[in-house]
C-alpha cells in the first residue's frame, strides 16, 4: 500500500515526526495511532518499542519543507 502525506491527518503526521526523532517523543504516541503507523507500513515493531519503517523516513524526508 503506498501511503502519502495526503493520506495522514494531522495527529497521524505528528505521530510520524515523533516516531522518527525517536526516545522520548515517541514514547508519547497513543497506542491506537501507534498501530495505525504499524498498519500503513509506516512503522516496524521491534522487541522494546516501534520505530520508523524506511518508507516513513521517506515520507519525512520528502514532504520535511511542507507547511500544511
């Protein structure tokens, strides 16, 4: 499933951009948005917590100048 920017609100983008700056923001997003990234692929669950997938740092990188 390709996801871009359009497809996010604006707490699902803001629960991208404090996945990907990592410890402690991320510890901050709520369970329900969490699976959400994992589901759109743009999250990857490991043993102690989620991070970013590569197509989430995509995402990031590409839409990073955006003001929306």
């Amino acid at each position: 499933m390709a996801v871009d920017r359009s497809d996010l609100s604006e707490e699902e983008w803001e629960a991208l951009q404090r996945l990907n700056r990592g410890a402690p923001e991320a510890d901050f997003i709520p369970p329900l948005m969490r699976d959400l990234l994992l589901n759109l692929g743009l999250a990857v669950a490991r043993p102690q917590r989620i991070v970013i997938s590569d197509l989430g740092k995509k995402l990031i990188r590409l839409h990073r100048d955006d003001r929306r």
